[in-house]
C-alpha cells in the first residue's frame, strides 16, 4: 500500500508541475495593454465597433506611411525601422484584427475582407486622403487587396515577403484537429509553437529575441485572440485571393524579398514583379521572411529611395 500511495503522489505531483508547465490560461487585456502600449500607441473604435491600436510616430506634416503587420504578429515588427523612417516620414502602424493589442472584435470576423475594412476603417477615422502603405507577409496581402480596393487612396506601395500567391509550403490543415489537439491550442503553452513559428520565419533565429517572442506569446493569450486567431486560420486556409487582378495595380510598387524565405518562396516574388505593371524588385540575399527584423537598415535605406521624390 505504501508503495502505491508514493506512485499516486508521485503522479498527482508530476500532473501539478505539467499543469504550470502546459497550461497557460488568458490574460486579461486591460494587463496586456498596460504591460505593451508605448508612448507612441493610440486606441480608436472603427465603425463595426472594433477598438484598434495602431503606433504613430514622425510629424504629422510628413507624407503618411502605413506599415501593415503579418500573421501571428503585431505592430512591433516595425520597431527597428520606425524610428529612421519617422525622420522623413509620418507613420502610423495598426494591429490588425486578431492580432497585438486590438484583437478580437464584436463581430468576430477575421477573413482578409475583414482585414482590409478595418484597415479602411482606419483610414477613414484618421481622415487620410493620400498615403504610402507597405505591408510585411499577411500584411502585404492586406496592402495589395486594399490598393485594388481604394487605389484612389494609395501613393506608393511596398511588399515585403507578401502573401497572396498559392504556396505550397504553408501549413494548411485540411482537417478538424481532435479534442484533445484543440483543448492543448485553447489552454496550453504556445512558447514553444511561437518560437518554432519565428525560428522558420528567419535565415537567423539571433533576430528574434526571447523578448519578442514572450511578447507575441502575451498578445496570443490576450482574452480572445486564441479563439479569433483559430477562426482566422480556418478561413485561411480556405480563402482564395484575387491574384488574377494583381495586373490592376498601377501604383508604383516596390517588392522585396529574402531568397532564404522558407514560409513564402522568392519565386512568388518574381510572380508579383511580372504582374505589376510599374514595379521594381529588391532581393535580399541570404534573408528570410522578415527583412525588417533581420536586415532593417537595409529596409529602411531601400523603402527611403523609393519613397522620397
């Protein structure tokens, strides 16, 4: 008997310490907000009653540049370009909905119509008439889907690593996951996930700090945005984009890439380029899919030339 009694405590103990281990219950978001809004963040309410945070820096009085996030990241991916781009120009960078500090939304939409109305919906509550909008993966789809939508609004337009073309290295899910995968994703730990997502992103895993991914991992268990950011990837994962209208685009536009991207191909880069009447290519060697964590100087240096008259 006292053999089982040791064996029964010690399972109820090793189920305590993978409980603290596994289980990551949400955060409540009035603590995540204070513990991540800047000096620089703003909070507005759209028309569909969405509370959006978006970072602005630079003078008002420059020409306004939008920088549009990725999936499963935030405003913060820009942190290391902002401050020299805000020297020429007037920035202002969303989260999109799911995502950062704006999250779920009250009508719990998370397709890319959803993204490009919200961004819309900023546009229209800042008053912006005319404005440069770059966009980084998902973000690029957003900016490009938005330029088809409102070209009347957009100056000049950078892709960064954009999503848009079928790829055939995403990992789609085709299936509902069990109960127990789907429990894990609600409740569980998304460290490990989350850094194994950033890791793949980058050629050098250096560029994301433990710092940057403890922040992604609180903006995820931020109450609700596990729940939207599941809705989103199902529709994801079904959504087809328009990439036979790409040809439509007639603002000068700029593509950059890293060829070491293993999330989104060069080759997709090529595609973009080849469709848009009045664009121009940059390729960044031995880069993967974020440039503006990895190389921002670089970024920074190509988006200032061409920008600026």
């Amino acid at each position: 008997m006292r053999t089982w009694k040791k064996i029964a405590l010690a399972l109820l103990l090793l189920l305590v310490v993978a409980g603290f281990v596994v289980i990551r219950p949400d955060l409540s978001t009035a603590d995540v907000d204070a513990r991540y809004r800047t000096d620089q963040s703003h909070f507005l309410e759209l028309p569909d009653g969405t509370r959006m945070h978006y970072l602005e820096a630079g003078s008002p009085n420059a020409p306004t540049l939008l920088l549009v996030h990725g999936s499963f990241d935030s405003v913060f991916t820009w942190e290391q370009v902002m401050p020299a781009l805000a020297t020429d120009f007037h920035i202002i960078a969303p989260d999109l909905p799911a995502h950062g500090l704006t999250g779920t939304t009250p009508v719990d939409a998370y397709a890319m119509s959803d993204m490009v109305n919200a961004l819309d919906g900023l546009v229209g509550a800042l008053g912006l008439s005319r404005f440069h909008l770059a966009g980084s993966s998902m973000g690029g789809l957003t900016a490009w889907l938005y330029t088809l939508a409102h070209p009347e609004h957009v100056e000049r337009l950078v892709l960064v690593d954009s999503a848009g073309y079928p790829n055939d290295n995403a990992a789609l899910v085709d299936h509902e996951p069990g109960p127990v995968m789907r429990w894990l994703h609600r409740h569980g730990n998304p460290t490990i996930l989350v850094r194994r997502g950033f890791d793949r992103a980058v050629a050098d895993p250096a560029a994301v700090t433990d710092a940057y991914v403890a922040r992604s991992v609180d903006f995820l268990r931020r109450a609700g945005s596990r729940d939207a950011q599941t809705k989103r990837n199902r529709l994801r994962n079904i959504e087809q984009q328009p990439i036979d209208r790409i040809a439509e685009i007639r603002v000068p536009t700029l593509v950059v890439w890293g060829n070491a991207d293993a999330l989104l191909p060069v080759s997709a880069a090529h595609l973009f380029h080849a469709a848009l009447p009045n664009s121009e290519l940059e390729i960044y060697a031995g880069i993967g899919h974020m440039p503006q964590l990895e190389v921002p100087e670089q970024l920074v240096k190509d988006m200032r030339a061409f920008l600026l008259p």
